[in-house]
C-alpha cells in the first residue's frame, strides 16, 4: 500500500515513512491510494474474529490492509499489546449500550484519560516506539493542548523510549480534572509546560518552533495531532467492531452520529465506509461552532476567524477550521487534487471560505457518501443531559450530548440502528454535568483523589526562546 497527498505532490510513501510525519510536502494530508474492500466473506469471517479472538485481533486484521512494512508478527504483537482489557476496561474494549429505540451508545472512553482519543494514541505510541527503535532514532513530540489530545498523547507516550513529549497548555484554563491528568504524570520523557496565555499562544509557539526549520532538525521536533494517517486508520477499526455489535447478517445496515471538531474520528467512518462496511449514514454532531454543519447544510465550507470561535461546554469540538476534512473534500471531488489545491491551498488562504452549492457532486455528500449534519447548542446540550439520566438513568458527557441530540433529530428507519459515538466520560466536564443535573457525575475508583497528587508542571511565558531554550536543556 502507497500514500499519496491531497494535493497532488508527485511521491508516493509507505506506511512507515509516513508515521512519524505531519502534513505531505506540499501541505496535503496523506490518505492511501485506494481503499483496500471488504466483501462478504472476510466482513462474515471478521464477526467471529471480534467475538472470539477479540478487538486486538480485528485491529491487526484491518491495519495489515494498510501496513505492509511492519512484519506482520510484530504487527500483530502491537495490537495485541495495545487493546488490552486492563488499559480500556472491558473485553470487548468498545462495547455497545442501548439506550432506546434503535438508538445505542458505542463506549470509546474507558482508555486511561476517559476519551475517544485514546483509541488511536495508545497505537500510536506502541508504532512510534517500535519504528524509532528499528531507526535507531529519537523524537522530542512538541505539541499545544486545550485538554484532551494533550493528556492522551502523555499517556500514549509516558515511558516509551525514544520519546519525549512537551505540551503546552493554557495555564490554569483547563478544567482541575483535566489539569490533575496531566500534571501529576511523573514520568522522565513527559513535560507539561503551563503557558501564560490562551490556547491560541500554545498554538503560536507550535507554529513558530515548527517554522525553524533548523532548530526543529536539531531537536527532531514532530507532533502527535489529529492529520495523523495513523490516528485516523485506528479509528477504523472502532466502526467494523460497532457494526458487528449491532448487527447479525451483512445484509443489515447502521447509521453512525459522530460528535465532531476536527473531522479525524468521523473522517475514519467514512473510510470504513469506502472499505464497503454497510453504513447507511454518517451524521456529523457540531456543537455551537458549525463549520461543518453548514458545509453539509449548504456546501459552503467558512473558517472562523478567533473572535467567531466560541468557547463552548463541548470544548473538544470548538474549532474555527476542520483540519482532516480535505480529506474527504478529496474524495468528494472524485481524488482531483489540483482542484483540491485550489481550495485548500488557495481560496481558503486567500477567501477563508470556498463554495460548492452550485456544484453537481456537493448533493453526492448526502446521496454517495451517506453524510448528514446537525448542530447542539448549550442548551440542547443540558436538555440532552437531563432526559438521558431520568429517563435512562445513564449520564453522557457534553460531547456525546451533542451526538445524541442529533441523532435523534436523524433517526431513519427502525430497522437501521444509529450507533452514537461517545467520545468521553462525563468526569471530565462535571461543572456542565452539575449544571444540567445538580450533581456531580460518577467518577471511577481509578480517579479518586487524583486532584490532590504531586504535579509536574513548568510555568513559562508565551515566549519561543524560554521554550526553546526549555526544550534544549532537555535534550541529552
Ligand atoms: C477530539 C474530541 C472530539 C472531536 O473529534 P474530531 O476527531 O476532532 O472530530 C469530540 N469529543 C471529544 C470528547 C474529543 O476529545
């Protein structure tokens, strides 16, 4: 299997080479030349993979599809290694819970920090390792986090060899539960830098570490974030295990609902859904920031500027722009990629925005590739909340709030289950849940008291050369 780039470069690269890398040369997001298919003898074969030898065994099947510069063995030995029932808390690692007609909850976050990202970055740093080790090479990840992608990407990483991880937060802006995650790590290779500033700072420092190219090759600075290829193909595997639970015979069809911000985790539904799994639709969860539920609405795509980005109780999903979604534009627009160029490269910089309405393949969003949209505000998300726990007595984060809200809204025929895709616990947002409840949610044993722990954490103005020079006295 090759990768090639969006955005037509000419290189064609394998899975491998592609690992430890963010964006393609010429700016693009790598996907891989073809989708592998799946018919119905192997998608027969998989049901009783998941059920008798378990998710591991299913994710090794899958990334073979796509992975074909790791000897298998060891492939296998990484999956296995990974999707374990000690890191992600059950067997089945993603099990499926019924809520009510027709509507289900696909668990993604019982991992170590109680998100969907955990999914793919717990891979992810068994890949790094593994590929490191085979180079003879280090990587020193810098990164910028407002919460969730920051603590999974320690947690992936703490105590692997060859890694080091620096993560700037906002300080004192993330939420004390959040902050005690990461802080009290006390691992030697994982660094928490709480910046004076907001988010946007974290960013600015990224980006301004990133663009020093020579200082970047001297400290072999890379980045964990959610373009990933390989973040994205974990994701995956979760779509083939939520089907095969909801389902007997392959005849049978489910819709997904995918609380959605950067378009990484329902960007891997549609890759499943190319593979020829039988999804009936993909319906994309936006909270108050709409980017994509406009996109899908009217087929305008329209970045937000900073002060149009608000700051919501579904924090994951606030984002000005949806940073895989030229993946599926792509796709969309039949794999040209001087068009996608055009608008990614150009129009978007240039307009901060690009339209397709009057185009013919825009209505395919809906008619071939099976998406639809909705959007959950802060209020749909407390009623969500509220009628979840006393008619169902379950508690569902703000996230998945906003998925469930939705997939409500899109419900289709009663013999098509609508999986919703829960993207975290809701121990992490339990001022929202207090809000919509009047009570704190449950919080598992494993969390107890971690607010109280030593923390490991550097306060440092929003300035590169107090980073840099942080970043160089930590390098041997
Ligand atoms: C990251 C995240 C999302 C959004 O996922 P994308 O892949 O960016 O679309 C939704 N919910 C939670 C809890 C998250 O951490």
């Amino acid at each position: 299997m090759k990768y090639l780039s969006t955005r037509g470069h000419a290189d064609r690269k394998r899975f491998c080479e592609i690992l430890l890398e963010g964006l393609a040369p010429d700016g693009g997001l790598y996907l891989p030349e073809h989708y592998p298919q799946v018919d119905d003898a192997t998608l027969t074969r998989w049901r009783s993979v998941y059920h008798e030898q378990g998710y591991a065994e299913l994710a090794f099947e899958i990334l073979s599809l796509y992975i074909d510069d790791i000897p298998a063995a060891d492939l296998q030995a990484l999956c296995h290694k990974t999707y374990t029932a000690e890191v992600f808390g059950t067997g089945e690692i993603v099990p499926l819970r019924h809520l009510e007609d027709g509507l289900w909850l696909e668990a993604l976050s019982n991992g170590p920090t109680l998100a969907f990202k955990d999914m793919a970055m717990q891979l992810l740093g068994n890949l790094f390792e593994y590929e490191l080790a085979r180079r003879g090479e280090e990587l020193n990840i810098f990164g910028a986090t407002s919460g969730d992608t920051g603590s999974a990407a320690e947690y992936a990483m703490r105590g692997k060899k060859g890694v080091r991880v620096f993560m700037t937060s906002p300080n004192g802006r993330m939420s004390p539960f959040q902050q005690a995650q990461m802080f009290s790590l006390q691992d030697e290779n994982i660094h928490n830098l709480a910046v004076e500033g907001v988010f946007d700072d974290c960013q600015d420092l990224v980006k301004a570490v990133s663009n020093d190219l020579e200082f970047k090759r001297k400290y072999k600075i890379g980045t964990v974030n959610s373009i990933n290829w390989a973040r994205l193909l974990a994701q995956v595997v979760y779509y083939f295990a939520g089907y095969i639970q909801a389902t007997e015979r392959n005849a049978q069809k489910v819709s997904f609902t995918v609380p959605s911000g950067n378009f990484g985790n329902v960007c891997a539904g549609h890759v499943a859904r190319m593979m020829g799994l039988p999804i009936e639709r993909l319906v994309v969860a936006t909270n108050e920031n709409d980017v994509l539920d406009e996109f899908f609405r009217t087929g305008v795509y329209r970045v937000r500027g900073s002060a149009d980005t608000h700051e919501t109780s579904s924090p994951s999903m606030d984002i000005s722009k949806a940073s895989n979604f030229e993946r599926f534009v792509f796709d969309l627009l039949g794999r040209d990629a001087a068009r996608t160029k055009r608008l990614f490269g150009e129009q978007l910089s240039s307009q901060g925005r690009f339209d397709l309405s009057a185009d013919p393949l825009f209505a395919q969003a809906a008619s071939r590739y099976g998406f639809a949209s909705g959007r959950s505000t802060h209020a749909d998300r407390l009623a969500t909340i509220r009628d979840n726990f006393s008619r169902h007595g379950v508690t569902v984060d703000t996230h998945t709030a906003d998925g469930v809200k939705v997939a409500r809204e899109q419900r289709g025929p009663a013999d098509v289950p609508m999986i919703v895709l829960e993207t975290a616990l809701p121990i992490k947002f339990a001022a929202t849940i207090a809000e919509a409840l009047g009570h704190e949610p449950e919080r598992p044993a494993r969390f107890e008291g971690i607010e109280a722990l030593p923390k490991k954490v550097k306060v440092i103005p929003a300035d590169v050369a107090v980073v840099k020079a942080y970043i160089e006295s930590h390098c041997p």
